[in-house]
C-alpha cells in the first residue's frame, strides 16, 4: 500500500475527527460569513506526484480554497432555486460515502429496498398515489429528461413504433406545448434527439406564467402532429412561480390525448402545506412528474426523484441486458430506469431528513420560506425605488427597479450586496429584473429583515 494510504488508513479516526471539528466550525458561522466572497480564485496547482497525505490536503482545502466558496448552504443564498443540507441530510450524506454502496442491482439489493422505502414516504409527502413509480435522479434536469424520455416513448407506442429501438427519427416531428418551460426542458429535448426546436411555446394567461388553457386548447388543434404530442406543465415557474391548473390540463388529456408531464421540481412542495396545497390539485395525475430533492427537502446535491405512471415504458427507453446485473423481471432494478447505471445510495440523505423531521417537520420548513418570501415581498412593495413584478405565490420574490431598470444597474445593485445576500437576474416579460428564493431550511424573518435593510441602503446609493 502506498505509505500516504497507509498513514490515514492507520490514523483515519483521529483524521476524520479532524475534518468532523472543522466541518462544525464551517457550518456554525455559515449563517455570519460574506454570502458571496470577493477574494480572487486561486491559480491552479499542478498534480502532486507523492501526494501529500488527508491531513495537508485538508489544511490546503481550507486555505486556498475555502476562502472563495460562497455561503450556498446559509440562510441568504437566495439565488436561482438554493437549498441547504439538514443536519439529519447531511449525516445521511456522510454515512452514503461512508458505506459507498451502488444502489443499482437486486443482486445485492439492500440500498434499492430503502430507496423503495423513501420513495413511498416521498408519494405520502407529496399527496401522490401508488400509481406513481419513481426513482432518484440527480436532479430535476435529470428528471425531466427521463420523464420527456418516457414520454417519447409512449409516442411510439401510439405509433406503433419504438424509439428506445429504432430511434427517435422513426417517431416522425414531435410537438412539445408549454406555457412557460423550464430551459432545462429544452436540454431535455436536444439530449433526446427530439430538439430542441420541438417545444412550442403557448401563450400564458396576461401578465402571468400560467398557461392559457383554452390557447392550449388551440395549439392542440392547430399544431400537425398526428394528434400526439406531449404538455409540459409548470407547477412552480422559476421566475413568479406560477402554475398551470392541472386539473384542466389534465382533462384536456382526456380529449386530446396527449403525455402530460409535471415539471413541479420545487413547487411540489406546495403540497406540504395547507394554506397552498390548492395549487398542486390535481398533481397525481400526471403521467410523469419531477421533483428536486436538492432544493427545498434540503438534501446536499445530487438528489431528484422522476415519477411515472408507466414504468414498464421506462424500462423499454433506460433497460440495460447485461448479464451480470441480473433479469429484468416484475420490479426492474434502479439500473433499468435511470441513464445512470453505477451510482451512490442516492436516497439515504433524504431517508434521514425524512426520518428525522417528519412530514411536520419538513411542512414546517415550507411554511416559515414562504413567510419570508410573503414578507420581503412587503417590504420591497413600500420600499421607493423597487417595484415588485408579480404577486408572491410562494417562495420567490421577483422585482426590479422603479425606474430604469436596467440589467446593468441590477447588477450594480445586487454588486453592493453580496456580503449579506446572494439574489440572481432574470428578465419577465422583457424586463429585467431579481429573484430571491427562499428554500434554506435555516433562513428565518430575522434574515429577510436582514435582506430587505441591505435592499434599502443599496437602492438609496445606486
Ligand atoms: C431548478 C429547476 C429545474 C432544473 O433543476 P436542476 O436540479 O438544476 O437540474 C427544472 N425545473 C424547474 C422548475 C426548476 O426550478
């Protein structure tokens, strides 16, 4: 054994106790540090021949590396869609490289058996029935593309074809209709040979991102595809979260017969609590669905779970006969359902924050973002110099400026606040604007009063 290996092999208790104390001090000023460091990334450093031992490379983490992480797992990282880690997730995370099981085979098939367990405390968490099969992805990008993969597929059985066989051509041009798609539906589409030109965009109803269901309606008659085509919908826009009414759409499927897929990657979470829960009426009965993990259950990244209601088409597209990973049979093993084979016990973080904080627990983390999205919300209504651009449904706040509001002067603004506050740009409707999305389970109303003073000095010297 090389020596290095060796020496933490020998002295791994006293190293992981090591790394076990600096992990807390890292997690216990998190909520205090720079949001965003200004320092400047270190140059890169050539591949060390003899290595340096666990010890060295843990000191050089902290010293060059450190320094520039932002504070992504803190209270007012409020860019893009951001969670944290549990305690109770991040245990469970250390425990998967821990015990570094692939979760992929029944021929040793103890990690599938819990992802099956979470699974079904996932259906319960989200109001979804056992006609929804699922499986952990990486992430909701990786859960759309599987769900549009499905959905390809059943396109071909409409046809009489099989696109996992004969590939996408045979399938002839395919029309994706949504209102207001996550770009990651586009990748989706281009990753699966379907393009990225297939996704027609329909109108949304005025000044909203939800979309016009009788435009759809339209477009359904209008577009030429044989009458098959797969819906998008969005239940939780990124920029207003927004969401189509599923029940319509879903009715729609029934005269026009279409793949309805639910990109509810983080607005399924409206389902945990009760005051919102209205807003994913009708999320069961979709064909496929998505959901982040890794936002707002506030599992570490790479975690998303893809549901469907026709396993038996995923195992057609993501099927992978090899004979060492055992038959296919009536319950496919995970390395027939995900365009990963090997990959970590995926579910264990969330098998942890689900077991340790429960549905209230979690419902509870739902309720107290949206409270601070509502408001932050309110103060930036009566703070002069912001205008706020849609109602707040949820848990993001999406405003600009009260007068030109430009993209450079945004980012002038959010320039000044970065100490305290991450916010990301977007543009609604050509104008450009700022989201702040709360979905850390550690952010509480003493940091969006935080946010909203920093807003205020920061508008003051723009
Ligand atoms: C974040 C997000 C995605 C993409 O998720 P990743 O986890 O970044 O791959 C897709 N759809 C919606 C609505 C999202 O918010």
């Amino acid at each position: 054994m090389h020596p290095r290996l060796a020496t933490d092999r020998h002295s791994l208790p006293q190293l992981l106790e090591a790394v076990r104390q600096h992990v807390a001090d890292v997690l216990a000023e998190v909520c205090e540090r720079e949001v965003v460091p200004a320092a400047p990334l270190p140059e890169p450093e050539l591949l060390s021949v003899q290595g340096a031992g666990l010890r060295a490379a843990l000191e050089e983490f902290i010293a060059r590396w450190e320094p520039v992480l932002s504070a992504s797992a803190g209270p007012r990282y409020l860019g893009f869609v951001t969670g944290g880690a549990t305690p109770a997730a991040l245990a469970g995370d250390w425990l998967t490289s821990a015990w570094d099981n692939n979760a992929v085979s029944s021929l040793d098939g103890a990690g599938q058996h819990l992802e099956r367990e979470t699974i079904g405390w996932l259906r319960t968490l989200f109001g979804l029935s056992d006609q929804q099969y699922g499986t952990f992805v990486s992430g909701a990008t990786m859960s759309n593309t599987v769900g549009l993969a499905i959905a390809r597929e059943w396109l071909g059985e409409q046809r009489g074809v099989s696109p996992a066989e004969h590939g996408a051509g045979a399938l002839g041009p395919v029309r994706v209709l949504s209102g207001a798609a996550h770009s990651s539906v586009s990748k989706g589409l281009s990753i699966l040979g379907l393009g990225r030109q297939a996704l027609v965009s329909v109108p949304t109803q005025p000044g909203r991102e939800a979309v016009d269901v009788s435009a759809l309606e339209r477009t359904l008659r209008e577009v030429d595809t044989d009458g098959l085509c797969i819906v998008v919908a969005n239940a939780g826009t990124v920029n207003t979260v927004d969401f189509d009414d599923l029940r319509a759409l879903a009715a729609l499927r029934e005269r026009y017969g279409f793949w309805l897929h639910v990109d509810a990657a983080f607005g399924a979470f409206a389902a945990l609590s009760p005051d919102h829960a209205h807003l994913v009426d009708g999320l069961d009965l979709a064909d496929s669905i998505c959901i982040d993990l890794h936002k707002w259950l506030n599992v570490p990244y790479d975690s998303a779970v893809q549901f469907t209601r026709r396993p038996d088409l995923q195992t057609s597209v993501f099927q992978n006969a090899a004979a060492y990973l055992g038959p296919l049979g009536e319950t496919p093993d995970f390395a027939h359902l995900t365009p990963q084979n090997s990959r970590r016990l995926r579910a264990l973080a969330a098998w942890f924050t689900l077991r340790a904080y429960g549905q209230d627990g979690h419902r509870e983390i739902t309720e107290r973002c949206i409270d601070c999205a509502r408001t932050l919300g309110d103060a930036i209504e009566s703070t002069p110099g912001l205008r706020l651009l849609a109602p707040v449904r949820l848990n993001v706040v999406c405003f600009t400026l009260a007068d030109n509001p430009t993209a450079e002067r945004l980012s002038a603004l959010t320039g000044q606040l970065t100490d305290e506050v991450f916010l990301t740009p977007t543009v609604l409707d050509g104008t450009p604007a700022l989201r702040a999305a709360f979905s850390n389970w550690q952010t509480t109303a003493i940091d969006t009063q935080r946010v909203a003073a920093a807003l205020q000095v920061a508008i003051r010297t723009l």
